[in-house]
C-alpha cells in the first residue's frame, strides 16, 4: 500500500532535533493511514514532540510528532503525537472552543472574500476610491470578538490600505473599516464602517538609497572559531543545541560552558503587542504573534551583507505547508561571530603598560516578519560567561489616517502621534515573553534568588539582601529600580571554592509596565504582562506562557494556570519566564520605516566561577556540598 512508507529509514536524528522532511511526510502518511487525517486535512501545527529531559539524558531513540489538524469541511480541530518509530498514532484529543495558528491559506482566503464582499466594495466606493487593485488587505488574528460566537469559527479581522503603486503597503491606511471574515465558511459575517476619515497622500516609499559608506568586512583569515555538527554548536567553552521551532522560531538547548549545565531550553514563548487607541476598530489589536501565527512559519530568509554579515554561517530550516508536507526555509538562522569590544583591560600607572582583549561574540539568531512589523532575535555568547538575549524591532509601524497634517497644540495626553501628514501611529508597546529552563550545574537541585539592594542606615553604607522565591505563586515579580533588583538561578547543592553557590543570574535592562487596564480585553489573554517575572517548577508541557491557542481563547490559558498549584521553587527543576516590555511612542523618525530599536536583557554567571572565567588557565567548577 504504501512501500515507500515502510521503506523509510529514519535518519539517525538527536532526541532534540526537529522534526526532518522525511519524518514530516511519515508522521502525515501514518495519521492517513490511520483514517485520522485526509488530503484536506490542514496542519496547523507539526513539529517534534520533544522528549522529556529524563529521557534526553538517557539517550533516547524515540521519535514523536505533534500535530495539530484542523479539518475545513466540519470545523474540527484535533491534537496527535505520533510515534515515527512504532509508525503508531500515540495520543489523540479533540481541540475544543480554541483556534488553532492561522494557515498561510487562510491570508489569502481572508483577502479574497474581503475583496468580493458587495459591502466592502460599497464602503470603498463610499471613500471615493475606485480601484480594487489598489488596496491592500491585511488579515490579522482577530482578538476576542464581541456579538460574534467567536471560538469554534476560524474568524479574523481584515484591515484596509491603499496601496497603489507604492512599496509601502502599511502608509495610507483606510481608516475605520474592518472586516470580520470566516475565513472557513468564507464569507464577511460583519464589516465594521466607522465613518470617512481622510485617507493620507504620501505614499511612505522606502526603496530609496541609504547614503554609502565605505565597505566595512571582517576577516577570518584562519577561518571561524566556532563548529556546527548537525544542530550542535561549539564555540570557545560554550555548547549548545539549536531547532528551528514553527511556533516559536529559533529555540536553543542545552547550553553549558565548560561542560557545566546552564540552560536546558531557551525560547520566545509569546508575544502581545497591544495598541493604546481606545477606538473599537483598534482596542482589540494586541498581536500574539507566537500563539497565533507562529514567529518560525512566518520566519525570513536571511539576506547576508545586510541581514546578517556577510560572513556568517547560514542554516536552512524545514517547516511544514499547510497540507502537512514540509518546505524548506532556506537561511533561517544565522550563526557568526562579531567583535565583542573589549574584553578586559588595564593600564597600569607605574609601569605605563596596558594589558587589553579584544572580545569576540558568537551570535545565534533569526528573523520574523509578521506583517507590518520586523523582528530578529538574537542570542550572543561572550567569553567571560555572558548570555545576552536580545531583540530587534524594524519594520513599519501601524498607523492610522486622521484629519490633521499639524501635531494639535494640545498633543501631551494623545494616544498616538503625527508621523506624516494624516498619519498618526498610536502609542504601544511589544511585550516578549522568554521561557528560559534554567539547568545551572545540574536539572534536578535548582532554588531562585531574588536580590534586593537598600541603602543601610549609616552613611554611605548599602547592603544586598538576597532572599528565595520559594514557590510559584510568591515568585511574580517586579522590577525596582530603587532596590536595583536582580534574579538568580543557583544551585544549593554546590559551592565555589569561596563557599557561594554558583548561579546565573537575570539582569533586565529595558522594561515597561503594561498601561490597558487589567480587566481590558487585551490583558486577559496576556497575562504574562502582569509581571516581569514569574517562576514555575519544569513541566514538560508548559511551554507557552499564554496558553497553547490564545487565539479567540476566552479563558485564562497559561502562566497563571501553571502557578495555581503554588509548588514549591526550593531545589527543584526551576523555569524563569521574563516578561520584557518596550513601549513605543511613534516618532516621525520611525516613518515611514522604523530604525532597528534593540532590546533585551542578560544571563551573566554570578558566583558560577570563583574568578573572571577569562584570566589564565580555566577556574575549577563548582564542588559538591
Ligand atoms: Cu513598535
């Protein structure tokens, strides 16, 4: 029946690996087999179904698949691990009331029954505008939708631009008309027209020349210092694994340095990017950009020379179509080494001499387009032990048309900005939510240490205080700058030779509180927005901070599900999530595209070695207590 399938041999794939080509084409032809899954069956999720760290460390051979299925002629939506070894479909559930990522499909399904709709046509006309070739839609993921039964339908919001002839589709926006779209059912099942607003007159091109200036290219003569085998990377002390993950894009584990455990898993598990304008046709935008239409699948070829320098490493990924086969990305993730300043240095009164190191850093990253808006994640390793996670934002703003060409006199309590004449982009802001598995020296005997800094009474003496988070629900923390706060992962179980128990620790750096209101729709889907920092014991199941489908989820879905139970954080298997907001008043310097705004924050050893890991011959690890 099917001699190809039973003559596949699996390929000798580490426990982490993600899923190749091959095995997404088996683990499909296993669910047909079965009877669960058709041709027109569409896969809104498949990737691997990683294996427990228990097994990890065991070496395990098995080999599952996740997937999510979404069938189109009833509306169901259906969850499987299938297990590539015994060809067996292991698990099988029912999705029920949740929406599973948008299928690219489903953008351009979006896009034609807006296109066709006699009411939207009407209300285009309506603005004077003729030709239908000129505009430009834009399908997003639609919220929780009011007077609409929302969760068992596939709905999303379609907004409005002109387009034209310009490179920018995002500059003239068409404002006040959205269309809520079945995109299963294909049809409008409600277009919200809030009346004419002028559409504006510049057409925001960006293609023109950024002025020139000399070639700026690093040389390895002797080649890179860093080896990639399979999905391992070494550079230096450092080890890691990477996957190019669907949902979540690039997702590293494993990482150690000097062979001494770190971090087991490392990802972006969520984002909401919610808009400050209260107007209904807006205070529903807050972007989920992870649990909605997956950062990885919307993932960009990396272009070197500009991208990325032109001397880095590119890796390709394998993603899965709509229909459950699987398609390469080519230049998904870039791996390169930079010049990282200096080191170290020092120079000496007496003798006049200085001693100095040029650092170099290995980066890790890739980068996403979700429609309008441009983001890269980057992971850097330095020498002396540093972890700097960081995030860039570019793109174009979204944007919206108004009457005025002059900011009003009275412009301080506006919730967005003139960034061109009738174009006004409201004030937001882009929450990241980073699950970090923390494994420092070791899974099993991990505790949390928050650090609080106080002035001491005399004088100008000052005092750090460090205190554990002892479990889940006392662990939901804020930043202070007043307390210079800081959180630590350490293992009591060990000491350096200075008896003080080795750690990582968290050093934010740019953050924001959220300013909707806790009880705003878009807060209730996010509520890992509540707090910088949440801490849950490691379940292998809670990866996604809010929730596994956020898309029109009326429930409480994720972190503060995890943390019901309150277990304890004491010398246990600890996961840090770090909540990271940026929140951006538009200038007119972000239009009509946005200079990269880089955020993000540090895992640096504290008390890890007994000295600077990078002086002389390597510190001795850590010994048992
Ligand atoms: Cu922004």
């Amino acid at each position: 029946m099917l001699p190809a399938l039973l003559a596949l041999t699996a390929p000798a794939a580490a426990p982490l690996d993600p899923l190749t080509a091959d095995e997404m084409n088996l683990a499909r032809r296993i669910l047909i087999r079965a009877n669960r899954a058709t041709k027109a069956t569409r896969f809104p999720g498949l990737w691997l179904d990683e294996p427990s760290k228990e097994a990890v460390a065991a070496k395990t051979t098995a080999r599952t698949a996740f997937a999510v299925l979404y069938e189109p002629a009833k509306n169901t939506s259906f969850e499987a691990r299938i297990d590539l070894r015994r060809k067996t479909i292991a698990s099988w559930r029912e999705l029920k009331n949740v929406q599973p990522l948008v299928l690219q499909q489903e953008y351009v399904t979006a896009d034609e029954v807006v296109r066709a709709d006699p009411q939207w046509r009407a209300a285009i006309r309506k603005r004077g505008l003729t030709k239908l070739d000129d505009i430009h839609l834009e399908p997003w993921a639609p919220g929780l939708v009011e007077g609409v039964e929302g969760h068992n339908r596939r709905l999303m919001k379609v907004l409005t631009f002109l387009r034209g002839q310009s490179t920018n589709p995002y500059a003239r926006p068409i404002e006040g008309l959205i269309a809520v779209v079945d995109v299963n059912a294909k049809k409008v099942v409600r277009l919200e027209d809030t009346g004419v607003r002028p559409v504006p007159k510049e057409s925001g091109d960006y293609t023109g020349k950024v002025a020139p200036l000399q070639p700026l290219l690093v040389s390895q003569p002797k080649g890179a210092s860093f080896r990639i085998e399979g999905h391992s990377v070494r550079w230096d002390r450092w080890r890691f694994r990477y996957a190019y993950h669907p949902r979540e894009g690039l997702v590293l584990h494993q990482v150690s340095f000097a062979n001494r455990p770190i971090l087991y898993r490392a990802s972006l598990s969520e984002m909401s990017v919610p808009y400050g304008d209260p107007e209904s046709t807006w205070n529903w935008r807050s972007a989920f950009d992870v649990g909605e239409y997956g950062i990885g699948i919307l993932g960009s070829s990396l272009e070197p020379g500009s991208d990325v320098p032109r001397h880095a490493t590119l890796l390709d990924a394998v993603l899965p179509s709509d229909d459950g086969t699987p398609r390469s990305l080519p230049r998904a993730v870039a791996v390169y080494e930079r010049d990282g300043g200096v080191l170290w240095r020092h120079w000496d009164f007496v003798t006049g001499k200085t001693v100095s190191h040029r650092a170099q850093e290995l980066v890790i990253g890739f980068m996403t387009a979700i429609g309008n808006y441009d983001y890269m994640v980057n992971y850097a390793f330095r020498q002396d032990g540093t972890i700097s996670v960081d995030a860039d934002l570019t793109g174009i703003m979204l944007a919206k048309g108004v009457p005025a060409t002059k900011e009003p006199r009275h412009s301080s309590d506006a919730t967005g900005h003139l960034v061109a004449p009738n174009v006004s982009a409201p004030n937001h802001q882009h929450f990241f939510s980073f699950r970090l598995d923390m494994d420092v020296d070791g899974a099993d005997n991990n505790s949390v240490m928050e650090s609080n800094t106080a002035s001491a009474g005399a004088d100008n003496a000052f005092t750090m205080r460090e205190t554990a988070l002892e479990s889940e629900q006392t662990a939901m923390r804020d930043m202070d700058l007043a307390a210079a706060r800081k959180w630590r992962v350490v293992n009591p179980g060990r000491r350096n030779r200075l008896g003080q128990m080795p750690g990582y620790a968290l050093i934010p750096g740019e953050n924001s509180v959220p300013y909707a209101q806790p009880d705003a729709e878009v807060r209730r889907r996010a509520r890992f927005v509540d707090h910088h920092l949440w801490v849950t014991r490691y379940r292998p199941n809670e990866l996604y901070s809010a929730g596994d489908f956020p898309s029109l989820n009326p429930r409480i879905e994720g972190l503060p599900n995890f943390i019901q139970d309150d277990e304890s954080l004491v010398s246990q298997d600890v996961v840090l999530w770090y909540t990271l907001g940026v929140t951006h008043i538009p200038r007119p310097e972000d239009w009509p595209i946005m200079p990269t705004h880089r955020t993000g924050f540090k895992l640096i050893p504290v008390s890890f070695f007994d000295r600077n890991p990078t002086v002389g011959s390597a510190p001795r690890p850590a010994s048992r207590r």
